[in-house]
C-alpha cells in the first residue's frame, strides 16, 4: 500500500500511549513494501506560557525520546534492514505532519491516544491531517485481538465519476497473494425530472442499482486492463454512502476512500467522512487525496 515515490519515506506520527508499538510496525511494514525508509515522528505541543513551557520541557523531551527509541528498537528487531529516521519536533502534531506529507510516500497515525499527537480531541489530528496532507494517510485502529477474516481491500467509488488516483492506490493494496478488490458504490434515490401522467419521470442510471453495477462494470474495465492480477469485484446496493462503506468494512484488510466530491459517495465532504468513516470503521482507513494542483 504505497504510492509511486518508491524514494519518499513513510512517515509514521507516534505519540506516549499504549499500542503505539502496533502503529509503528505496520508503517514498518507499509514502507518495507514499498521500498522506503521510515521515519517515526513525536511532535510536543509545550504549554503557552514560558515559565510553564520550561517546567515542562526537560521531562517531556526526555519523554519523546524515549518512545521514539523505543519504537525504534522495536521496528528494527522485525525490520532490521529497514533504514529508520528518527525525528522530534516542537509545535502542533497536525501541522508537523502535514509539512512532512509533501515529501512523504505514506503518513500513518493511530486512532487515538494520550499525549503528544493525542492532546487533540479524538480524530482532530486525523482529521486535519486527511484533509491538508498532500499524500496517503492511514489511520489505524486499535486492533480486537483478531485478524481480518478476509483479505479483502475495500474501496468507495462514485460510479458518475471514479477517481483515478483513489483507485490505482486500491489496486495496488490489494495487488499482494490472497488479496482482492471490492470496488463499493452507494446507489442515491434517483432525481424527479417532471410528473406525467404516469407519473415522476427518473434521471440517470440509478434508477435500479443494477443498472448503476452495470455501469460500474463497464468503467471498471480499463482497470482490469491495467491490474489482470488483481481480482475486482464490486458491491452495488441503495442507501447511505457512509452506512454502506461502515459496513463493507467489517473484516476488511484495510478501506480506500478519497477526499471529497459531488456526488454518491463523493457527495460526502471529507469532514463527513472523516466524523463517519475514520471514527466508525472497522479497519484501518486510507484517505487518497487528489494530485498536486487538483485541490
């Protein structure tokens, strides 16, 4: 799961809370695939006023030190050929991040904590970081004490108008042994055009979710082209684009989503989706956003 700056490095925001360890190895893992370097970051977010800022200061660097060694040692134990950068910095954990995402293959963050990137209300930092971040960003959660029962990727897609940057990133997740796609696509209530005497006349194809897979198939057709390794297959049903990815997601391998858009599931703004999706599902999240000079 990477994009294709095989030379960027994934950039890890770590924080001093239990299950950090389990964040730092998967971006481990995700920058081994991709054949990167990692580096794991702890951003300190000092008090405001100076003398409380000195008080603080010694113990909470000693503090984000540690973690980062810490986590250091223990991604190197499973990845020791694994070239790791460290890095400790001062200011807001979003804002750190999101200046390290214009260099940066892959950010990953947990779901939540205490302390350093934590300090936010749940989901600020992941939040804020989807939104602005010019690369990947994967937010993972908490594991149940169970794996995934299948090795399913799921990606959410807007049959009108599929974005080809949040699609390739699907493929090339699911484009590993055992792996495979489901493309998801929300079908809405059809639009009133006028009334007849038969009464409301239906715009578009989504006036059946047949005809929307129908024509979700057909788009997906260069796609199969492109990745014949890669097994697709697609899910079409009526109802909340939320609800449905929600759903799609439960013991999935990980869910793709981009980052706005007008219409099905890209009517969802990525606040929506973000308060929904990155809060509310049952696997990791992947938030793709557009290319450099899209936005």
């Amino acid at each position: 799961m990477h994009d294709q700056h095989a030379t960027r490095s994934v950039v890890v925001g770590v924080v001093e809370a239990e299950g950090q360890e389990q964040v730092a190895l998967r971006a481990a893992h995700e920058a081994t695939r991709a054949g990167t370097g990692l580096r794991i970051m702890h951003a300190v977010e000092w008090p405001s006023p100076p003398d409380a800022a000195e008080a603080h200061t010694a113990g909470g660097t000693e503090r984000a030190e540690r973690t980062i060694t810490h986590l250091s040692e223990a991604v190197h134990r499973q990845f020791p050929d694994l070239a790791v950068e460290q890095e400790l910095v001062s200011g807001s954990p979003a804002s750190a991040l999101i200046h390290q995402s214009a260099e940066a293959a892959l950010i990953v963050v947990g779901h939540r904590g205490t302390g350093g990137f934590a300090r936010l209300p749940l989901g600020s930092v992941s939040l804020q970081v989807a939104t602005h971040s010019r690369c990947p960003v994967l937010v993972l959660r908490p594991t149940r004490g169970t794996e995934p029962s299948d090795n399913r990727v799921v990606v959410g897609v807007d049959v009108d108008d599929i974005q080809p940057h949040v699609m390739e990133f699907a493929l090339r997740a699911a484009d590993s042994p055992g792996a495979w796609l489901e493309v998801v696509h929300a079908s809405t209530r059809p639009e009133l055009l006028s009334t007849g005497p038969t009464g409301p006349l239906l715009v578009g194809h989504e006036t059946r979710p047949i005809a929307a897979k129908e024509l979700l198939e057909e788009r997906l057709g260069p796609y199969r082209s492109r990745h014949p390794d890669v097994d697709i297959r697609t899910r079409v049903e009526r109802g909340r684009p939320t609800n449905l990815l929600v759903e799609s997601s439960r013991h999935a391998k990980v869910l793709v989503v981009g980052t706005h858009g007008r219409t099905g599931l890209r009517r969802l703004m990525l606040g929506s989706v973000s308060g929904e999706v990155l809060h509310t599902a049952e696997c990791p999240v992947v938030v793709v956003p557009p290319p450099v000079g899209e936005k």
